[in-house]
C-alpha cells in the first residue's frame, strides 16, 4: 500500500442494517440517503473519511441479498461483491436488534473467502435489546465484534481504532522495497504520568532536541503534543502529554480540557510509557493511570525516571519489581525500565521495552497451536464441578489483537468460577510469552443446532 494510496473500506450488510446511515457518520455528511424502507441504496457511493488522523476511502454499498443474479437484488448484490474485491478492508454492519440471521452467515462466508481484513459491527446497539445479537455475532468467526449506533454516533471511536488498527496491518513490503515515502506506519506511543515525572524532559531526551518546554514547575504542558521520530529506522510517533492528578485536585477548567486530551492520547496509543518519579513510586496515582491504560487495552511501560539519585540501585529495582507485581497483578511481569531523563540513561533499554510490547499485543497465536495447549491445560487441571454437574470446556479461538482476545467456549460459561478462568489467562500469558500486555478471555456458551 503506498503513501498516495488511500485504504480503501467497503460498508456491507443486509438491507435496512443502517450502512447508509453509518456511511454519513464516517464521512462527516449527508451523502447518502437513508430511509427506513429496505433496499435504498442500490449502487456504490463513495467518500472520504478520516480515522484516527488516517485518510481513507469509504464506500457505501446496496444491501445483500440471496436472489437470482439477473434480479434488481442480485444486481445489487454483485454491486456489493464488486465492492468486497475493490476494498482494502471491510467493514461489516449487521442488526444487533434483529440478531444474525441466515443470510449475514452466508455473508460471513463470502467474506472469509475473499481473504480481506474485516471489522464486525453491531449497529442499532442502544439498550439491552441488542445484547443478544452482540453476542451472537462472535458466531460468524469474523472476530470481536463492536457494538455502535451509526444514527447516535455510539461506539464510533472504537470503530475507527479497529479500522485504523486492519490498515495498520495491510501488506507494506512492497512500498518498503521500492523506498516509498511514508510507506511504514509509525508507532504511536504516549508518555504519560504525574505532573512533574519528568515526561517532556523524556521526550526531549529521546529525541535528541528541546522540542519541548520543560522546567521545575508541575503542569508546564497541558496539550497532548505529538513528535515524529525515527528509533532504529523505525519511525515513531511519541506524544506527550499533561500531568494526570486525582479528580478531586483539578478545579480549572483548562486543565480539565488538558486531563482530557491526556486520556484521549492513552485511547489512541499502541504504546503506553508511564513516567515513574522513582523518588516517590507506585502512588495512588501512579496506580489508577496504570489500570486505566490496562482497562483501554493498550499496551505498558513503565519507566523508572530519576534513576540517578537512587542509591543502591540493584536491591532497589528488586523491590520495585515485586511491587508492581503485586500492585498491578493485571499485567503481572510489566517491562520495568530504569531511566533518567537527565542524563540519558537506560533510553535504549527503554525503546526496546516498548517495541518488544507492541509485538507481543499485536502477537496472533494459531487456533490448533492454541487447541492443543487449551486441550493439555484442562487434562493437568479439569474445571470443578459446580452443583454436582461437570463444565465442560469445548475449544478456544483468538477473536483479534491489539490487546489479544481469546473467546472460549463451555457448556456452563457462567459456572465457570473466576479462579478458574484466572487459571486459564495465566496459562495464555505463560504459555505464549504475552506477560506483560494485557489479556483478554471471553467466555460463550456454543451454539445449539437444534435451538429451533
């Protein structure tokens, strides 16, 4: 994919589950028109869009239908498939309201085939009503499933980090080979902290220039300032952010803007740097920026700053490992990383911290590698019996990345005590060396043939 190319997203989905709707939403206007009678949409539109400061190209397409090719519907419906072949990636709308009907399984199908990057969402999700139809979606074997309102904008950013996150990984060697500019999608890590850790001095330091204002008063930024980098021939985004205090302690309305534009940067990181005052470590504050990068699901760092002004370093850094294992159990072996931003210590230490935890979120596990761990794992240690009735535990699939999600599925999820399933995320971090990064495991029920 070259720089000048624009990734290209096809919107598909049956009739009337709000692509058009959701194509308006995306582009930022009223391009296509929407009603509730099925079947408005009969050609392809296209737009622009931009995700996460990325531009692409949208297209909205007529609904899908199984019909007789020479019909209006299977017209349309080759208009879709043209789409399908078209995009860079797909973007596939289903009706959380309505549930996964026949024909969204035969359109899975045909999406599986074709081979392309594809992003599930659950549009119509407002209220309890759509819960089962998120659910039942992770059926389609097309990975997690996001649950957005197109007509509400709910779930909208989370949509965007998907898309953002399929283009990311759409084949670039080829643009790397003949020198294209840009070509390499740059890693986007924000450094966070207190006011007053050190963060800009960081930056600054990594980069080798004062692009940033720094001095001994806490709260000198307040924008979250992005800085284009090259570590190793790897090109980096870092952003800087303002101080994160507790609640209670801001009062300022510009602060609050800053607060927010901090927790905006976190969202939309790959890579999260966590300055530490290693004078005063791991307080309350500390913890809670912690859990809530872990809770976004962004990969951690933690960076010791003021290193230099430790004494004796080695017993040190020993406690404060074992502190931050007990105190962020979450992200049990986090990469601890001493620095000092003063004087440029442990900087490379601490980059190849932060690349080795972006390959271990973005790490994709096989389904038979993790079929044949999921089976020895339950042989050591078979799930108790709850209420005089075995659990029995099926198999195991990983429904996406960045962080890695896993979906297993049992007879008796909800039986399944939390021990249990603690066991099982241990297992998955040992196992396939995701020590560190955050982990998800979602627990289903299969589905019974014979339900209806």
């Amino acid at each position: 994919m070259s720089s000048a190319k624009r990734p290209v997203v096809a919107i598909v989905g049956r009739p009337n589950v709000g692509k058009s709707t959701l194509f308006n939403r995306l582009v930022g206007r009223r391009l296509a028109l929407v009603d509730d009678t099925p079947g408005v949409t009969r050609d392809r539109r296209e737009g622009s869009a931009e995700f996460d400061g990325v531009e692409m190209t949208v297209l909205d397409t007529a609904g899908f239908e199984d019909a007789d090719p020479q019909s209006l519907s299977g017209r349309m419906r080759a208009q879709s498939e043209a789409a399908v072949a078209e995009a860079d990636i797909v973007l596939f709308v289903i009706d959380g309201r309505a549930g996964v009907t026949p024909t969204d399984h035969q359109f899975a199908d045909l999406l599986r085939r074709a081979g392309k990057p594809v992003v599930l969402a659950v549009n119509k999700s407002e209220g309890k009503a759509a819960e089962a139809g998120l659910y039942d979606a992770y059926a389609l074997g097309l990975g997690e499933p996001i649950a957005i309102s197109a007509e509400h904008a709910g779930g909208i950013g989370e949509l965007h980090e998907a898309v953002v996150a399929a283009a990311r990984e759409l084949p670039q060697e080829a643009d790397r080979e003949a020198g294209a500019d840009g070509a390499e999608w740059p890693v986007k890590i924000a450094v966070v902290g207190r006011p007053n850790a050190g963060k800009s001095t960081l930056v600054n330091r990594l980069i080798g220039a004062e692009r940033l204002l720094t001095g001994p008063e806490a709260g000198i930024t307040r924008d979250a300032i992005a800085v284009d980098w090259d570590w190793r021939g790897r090109p980096v985004r870092l952003i800087d952010t303002a101080g994160l205090r507790r609640k209670a302690r801001i009062h300022e309305r510009l602060e609050k803007l800053s607060v927010g534009d901090a927790l905006r940067a976190i969202r939309f990181a790959e890579v999260v740097v966590l300055v530490i005052d290693a004078e005063h470590p791991f307080e309350k504050q500390d913890l809670q920026i912690a859990e809530h990068v872990v809770n976004e699901g962004r990969a951690l760092v933690l960076a010791l700053n003021k290193w230099d002004t430790v004494g004796e370093p080695d017993r040190r850094l020993a406690e404060l490992r074992a502190e931050a294992d007990r105190l962020i159990a979450q992200v049990r072996g986090v990469a601890l990383v001493p620095v000092s931003a003063l004087t440029g210590r442990g900087l490379d230490r601490l980059m190849g911290a932060v690349f080795d935890a972006h390959e271990k979120w973005n790490r994709r596990v096989s389904t038979g590698e993790l079929n044949r761990w999921f089976a020895a794992l339950i042989d050591h240690h078979p799930p108790p019996a709850v209420a005089g009735r075995r659990i029995k535990l099926r198999y195991v699939t990983q429904a996406s990345t960045r962080p890695p999600t896993f979906i297993a599925f049992s007879s008796r999820a909800d039986a399944l005590p939390e021990s249990y399933r603690r066991y099982l995320l241990n297992g998955l971090r040992e196992t396939f060396d995701l020590v560190g990064v955050p982990v998800r495991l979602h627990l289903r029920k299969p589905d019974n043939p014979y339900a209806s």
